[in-house]
C-alpha cells in the first residue's frame, strides 16, 4: 500500500486479543522493545498506524488504525520481515481456538470511542 493513498482514505481502529504462553511475556516485551526498523517500515508503509499492544498477565490488547483489516493485513501475509517475525514470535503466543468464521485474530468491537 502507498503511503500517499492512505491519506486519502478513512482510517478505521481496529483491536484484537491475543494470549501468551505461560513464561512468555518477558521475551515477548523484549522483543518489542526492539523491534526491528524493517517491521516498523513494512507495518507504516502497509498503512498501519497508532498501533499499540498493551499487556495484563498473559494477555495482549492490540490495536492500530488503517484503511482496512484484511485487506491491510493480508499484505504483510508473504512479507519476507514479516515470515521471519512471525517465526520469532510463533513460539510465545497460545494458538487461537476462539476465532469466529474468517478472523485471523479474535477482533474485538468498537462500542464506544470518545476522540
């Protein structure tokens, strides 16, 4: 996706919940507080910005504006930086069994946003 025509398009929030391993959340909040200059790029360019992961335990809340999920999401899907991350971080995260019909992550609704 270019950068420039994100800025002509509608930003949406989107969120989804992921869940750790037991034992996993310090080498997963070392990871991100090294993440790698080439995922950063990859996830901006791709038009993905104000992404945020926050932590309780062994769960994750991310969210992160763009245009669209899956058609923004589905262009990192055979990105070499992302494979390689995604390889990283396979091992720390709990297999998703919650997923409703065509999810990639358990997505949560907005009900409620006060700019």
């Amino acid at each position: 996706m270019n950068p420039e025509s994100v800025e002509d398009q509608t930003l949406k929030r989107f969120a989804f919940i992921l869940r750790l391993r037991e034992g996993a959340a310090e080498a997963y909040e070392q990871a991100h507080q090294e993440v790698w200059p080439e995922m950063q790029d990859m996830l901006k360019n791709g038009g993905i910005s104000e992404y945020s992961i926050f932590r309780r335990d062994n769960l994750l809340f991310l969210t992160f504006t763009a245009p669209d999920f899956e058609t923004t999401w589905s262009q990192f899907d055979n990105h070499p930086v992302n494979l390689r991350w995604q390889q990283v971080m396979a091992p720390l995260f709990v297999p998703n069994e919650d997923l409703q019909p065509g999810e990639r992550f358990p997505m949560m609704k907005e009900v409620f946003y006060l700019p």
